[in-house]
C-alpha cells in the first residue's frame, strides 16, 4: 500500500493514556496514518466534517455530546467515514444503539492491537466487525419478546409497571381511579397473556423481556 493510500484513522477518547497508546499502535502500521485526535464528541464531529478520514475510532462514553450522539451525527454528516466503537461498556441497549447510530464495528478495549488492525481494514471494506460479546448481546436483544408479542394493550402495560413495583390490586384501582374489579381483571388478563398464574414470574418475565419502559417505572 503507498503513502497516498493508507487509510487515515481519526481517535476519539477523553482518556488520554489510551488515546496515546491508540496513536502510537497507529502510527506504527504501515498502511495506517493518523490524522487526528478528539478529546470530546463535540471535537470529534468537527474534526470528522474537516478531516473526512476513513476510519473513526469513537469512545462511547466521553463528555459533552455521548459517543452515541456523536456517532449518530457523524454518520448523517460523513457518510463516509466508518465509525468503529471502543468501549469497555457491552450492555445490549448500548450495542443496539451503537449500531443503529451508524457503527459498523464494536469492539472492546480489550481487544488486541492484532485484532484492532484486522478491523479498521475490514471497516475500510465495508465489513463489520463486532467482540464476541457484542454480537451475543445483539443476538438476545433480538430474541426478546415484545410487549406486542403478548398481545399487552396500553392499560395492561399500566398495571404491568405498577405490579413491577409491587402495588397490590387495590392500590393499582386508587391510582388509576378505577374499580377494585376492574383492576383485578386487568391483573388476571395480564397472568393470562403472560402465560402464567403467578404476579411474582409475570414481574420477572416482564423485566426480563423489559416489556415496560423505562421512564414508566
């Protein structure tokens, strides 16, 4: 590979001892070439409409805008720069979100320089690139099941997060200003669905499978 078609890599982490050791590994492969260093998401999106480099290496958690925020705006603005994830973070939610924002890869800060070098090339092609956990993560987010699966209507999702707190039926009615009957029927229709004639494994099926929003509880 010539001088001129080495594949220039952008660095986005807050930490800097990192930081450093990801340039220096860079600098160090002879088809790599570092064209820059952003300490937060704000930089790295200017620096990436600036630069257009190849390849973006984003941290997901760094101050001001967050490493999804920032990989969602740099995709829309430079479509064609590859952006490859580096956390120490493989929650299912984060993973998911990485790669709907527009990441092609996500790896570990783990990851060996070996490792890390196969996958900035294969970004460069178009190819993905995810840690073991990662994609184990994305396979459970998508055999999940869904509210919709369970064929729960929005007041059943209602008493559903007022059960995952614990509210008897009674209490349920007085928030919800509804009858104790009703309520009761609302609890009934809910075990039924889920498949089950116990509130305590309807909660665990319900947090298990996150059929409540969060912001609900």
């Amino acid at each position: 590979m010539t001088e001129t078609s080495k594949i220039r890599v952008l660095i986005a982490d807050d930490h800097d001892l990192l930081r450093s050791g990801l340039a220096l590994f860079i600098r160090s492969c002879f088809d790599l070439e570092l064209v820059g260093e952003a300490t937060t998401g704000d930089e790295a999106i200017a620096l990436c409409e600036r630069l257009a480099p190849d390849i973006i290496i984003i941290d997901l958690m760094m101050s001001q805008t967050d490493g999804i925020t920032t990989t969602r705006i740099i995709h829309q603005r430079c479509p064609n720069t590859r952006i490859i994830a580096l956390t120490n973070f493989v929650h299912e939610d984060l993973v998911q979100s990485a790669i709907q924002a527009g990441a092609i890869s996500y790896l570990l800060k783990n990851i060996t320089v070996d490792h890390l070098a196969d996958a900035i090339r294969a970004a460069y092609e178009g190819k993905s690139t995810l840690a073991r956990e990662a994609a184990q993560a994305l396979v459970t987010a998508t055999h999940r099941l869904t509210a919709d699966n369970f064929h729960l209507t929005g007041r059943e999702l209602e008493v559903l997060a007022m059960m995952i707190k614990g509210l008897t039926n009674v209490e349920i009615a007085d928030r919800l200003n509804i009858s104790h009957s009703t309520a009761k029927k609302h609890v009934s229709n809910i075990l039924a669905k889920l498949q089950t004639t116990s509130r305590t494994q309807a909660v665990a099926i319900a947090v298990e499978n996150r059929l409540v929003p969060a912001r609900t509880l």
